[in-house]
C-alpha cells in the first residue's frame, strides 16, 4: 500500500464544479488536527460547560449539559469548534461539535482542526462511521472498551481543497438542520402524548381524571376495582407452530424473530406459556418498569413471565397505558416483592390485589383510541426522521472516499 502522502483518492460523488478537480490528499489525522491537552482547574468552569462520557449523547446526538462538576482537580480546555470524542465505548458515537467554550473530563477526547482541514469538515470525519469502526478495532478491554489515542492519531484522514470542504459541509448542514427539525417535531409529540396521559387518568386519590372525553361528562366517576376481578392468570403450555414474543420496556410484545441477536432458552413449546390475542403478558422482575404488553395474536411467552386474560369489560390497551403511567408504576413497585430493585419480582397474587380505578368499556374504548391514533402519528414521524438519518448515512458513504479502500 502506498503512504498517505503518496496517493489521492475520489469519492464515489462529487458536486458538479468539482468533478474535474484533482483526487482528495490522504494524511494521519495527527498532521490534520491537534489532539489538546491544555489543563484549566475545575473551579474556573461553570457546569453547564463540564463534559464527561456521561452528559455526551449517543448516536451523534450531542450534548447534555451537565448539573454538576468534579469536586476538584483540571480539565481539558476546549473551544468552540473543537470535536470532543468519548473515549469509553466508542461505538456508541458520543462524537460533539463544540458551541461553547469549557473543560472535558480525561475520558473525553479534544481534537482541533489545522489549517488543512474547516472545523466542519473535520467533525463530519470524526462523526463518520469509517472513523468510528477503526477506532473499535483498537479499543481495549471488553466491557468497557477505550479507544487506542495513538492509533486515533494515525488515522487515514482524506480531504478536498477548503471549498469543496466548505460545499460538502454546507450540504450535510441543511441535511442536519432537517433531520433536527423532523426530532423535534418527534419529540413534541411524545410530550403532548405524555401531557395528554397525565390529564385522560385520575391522579392519586381522586376518581375522575382532569380531561375527560366529551361524551363521557356526565357519566359517573372511576370505579375502584381488584386487578384480580379485572385479569385472570391464564397458565397455558405452549402449543407447537405458536410464534414466540418477548415483552420489551417500550414497544410491549414483539415477535422473537425480529431481534437482530439468538436467544438460548426453551425450544421446546410446551415448556413456555400461551397468551392468546389481546391478553396481557408482563416480565415479573421487570413490571415494576413497565415491562408489560398485549399480545397481537396467540404467541407463546417465556415461563417468567404472568398471563394476564382480560375479564369482561376490560379493554387491554387501555391498561397496557394504564400500567405504564409512573403513578402506576409506584403502586406495581410497592407490591412486588424482593429486598432490593434488582430483584423485585411481581406474582399473579399479589398483582390481584392492587386496586385500580377504571371507566367503563366504552370509555376505556375512547381514551385507547385517542391514544393509539396519537402513537400512530408519532409512530409515522419517526419513520421520516429514521428516513432522513439513513439518508445522510448514505450519501456520507459517497461523499467520503474510504482511505483504508483506496
């Protein structure tokens, strides 16, 4: 292979008043950038401008400030327009461009661009996943592996003149700007849902909720009924041909062969549990978290887990929402048993004491489908925004020529 110095490479596309200009120059990113080790005292910061492994986002997401800072010792100063690495686990891509003035933990890494490289330029290249899997390949130790500096600094930089540097980061700018706006408009609707749960369900001690559907309004208060009253414990063995689901913490029952890893439990159907379509099943030791969902079809579902079979009158989605509002989520948690978190486990008996408060069916009805329309729409927002990110995944492979394939 030839040395940096001595080869030139072309990206797969190029903006059209470029297309005749020479390849893209190849160098170490230690000649590119300088890695800063300038120390300032903790005292001279404000902690909103600390960042550690801990406030840095993943996935490029940026960064959170922080509320508090190291009780003494330095920093490492950065600057506006530095890229800040986290050195622990890399391949979560806590990668920031810098829009203020701080100090980084020693776990987190300070690169300033030369005069060869824009600023910009250079965070695209940290933030590309080229550089993030190179990084990976010299990380060290397993459970919580660090990146190799030194091997950082010799990575295989390749870079156009300023202005095509300056075409290609304006364009991925925009890119950025409309994947920030299509978050944020996710996000919006997650707080409105979030806002719209607290109102559609009675707080702690009272029967009515603060919102109450139109048609509802003179309807009588929520009945306090036994969980138990509501939900039988189905205990079914598994039938043979039954897809397999497992209950997430935030998408409920989800079908087995959709995870992208094995799992190396019981095979053998009869040796799990059958929960039939619209009955609720939930993790024991992870109730107290949310760890509930309703079957879509008869499935089976590991051992460990309870089958909840709705009664009559009973709407499962409304209390697939119901069992995952935080008010709930203390009620579950005070009736599990175990002497530490961890270990808290929540049995079919003790479930069947916990009182809860309930409309009646139609009611019920309503409030899930507001509800499942609401996910809907968040549900199809999210699909345009992990659109646009793949988007510019794809056009940053051809934008960026791979040194190490050149």
């Amino acid at each position: 292979m030839p040395n940096d110095a001595d080869r030139t490479l072309t990206p797969k596309r190029r903006f059209p008043e470029f297309r005749k200009s020479e390849g893209w120059a190849v160098g170490p990113l230690v000649e590119l950038a300088d890695f800063v080790n300038e120390k300032i005292p903790v005292s001279t910061l404000v902690a909103t401008d600390y960042v550690s492994t801990e406030n840095l986002l993943p996935d490029h997401g940026g960064m959170s400030p922080s509320l508090k800072l190291p009780p003494s010792g330095s920093v490492t100063r950065y600057k506006s327009d530095d890229v800040l690495i986290s050195n622990i686990r890399p391949y979560l891509k806590k990668v920031w461009h810098a829009d203020r003035e701080g100090g980084a933990s020693n776990d987190v890494i300070v690169v300033r661009a030369k005069s060869t490289l824009s600023r910009p330029f250079l965070s695209l290249t940290l933030k590309n996943d080229a550089f993030i899997a190179y990084v990976m390949r010299s990380a060290k130790g397993l459970k919580m592996p660090r990146g190799d500096i030194d091997a950082m600094r010799e990575y295989s930089v390749a870079y156009p003149d300023l202005a095509e540097q300056k075409k290609i980061a304006d364009c991925l700018a925009s890119l950025d700007e409309l994947v920030a706006s299509q978050g944020g408009k996710v996000e919006s609707l997650k707080a409105f849902k979030k806002g719209l749960l607290q109102r559609l369900f009675p707080r702690e001690r009272e029967t009515l909720p603060r919102l109450r559907l139109p048609e509802f309004r003179n309807e009588p208060v929520w009945e306090e009924q036994k969980a138990g009253r509501l939900f039988g414990n189905r205990i079914v063995k598994g039938e043979a041909e039954l897809p397999i689901y497992s209950v997430t913490m935030y998408d409920g029952m989800v079908r087995r062969d959709s995870f992208d890893r094995n799992f190396y439990d019981i095979e053998d159907p009869t040796g799990n549990k059958k929960a039939c379509k619209n009955d609720i099943a939930y993790n024991m030791m992870r109730m107290w978290q949310g760890a509930v969902g309703v079957a879509s079809e008869d499935c089976l579902v590991s051992p460990a887990y309870v089958v909840l079979s709705p009664q009559r009158d009973v709407v499962s989605r409304f209390f697939e929402y119901l069992f995952k509002l935080p008010a709930t989520l203390v009620l579950l948690t005070s009736h599990s048993r175990g002497l530490t978190k961890d270990r808290l486990r929540l049995y079919y008996d003790d479930f069947a004491q916990i009182p809860l408060r309930v409309p009646t069916r139609p009611e019920q009805m309503r409030i899930t489908d507001c509800l499942s329309s609401l996910d809907a729409r968040i549900a199809a927002e999210l699909e345009k925004l992990n659109a646009l990110k793949t988007h510019k995944k794809g056009l940053m492979q051809q934008l960026f020529p791979s040194p190490e394939n050149g």
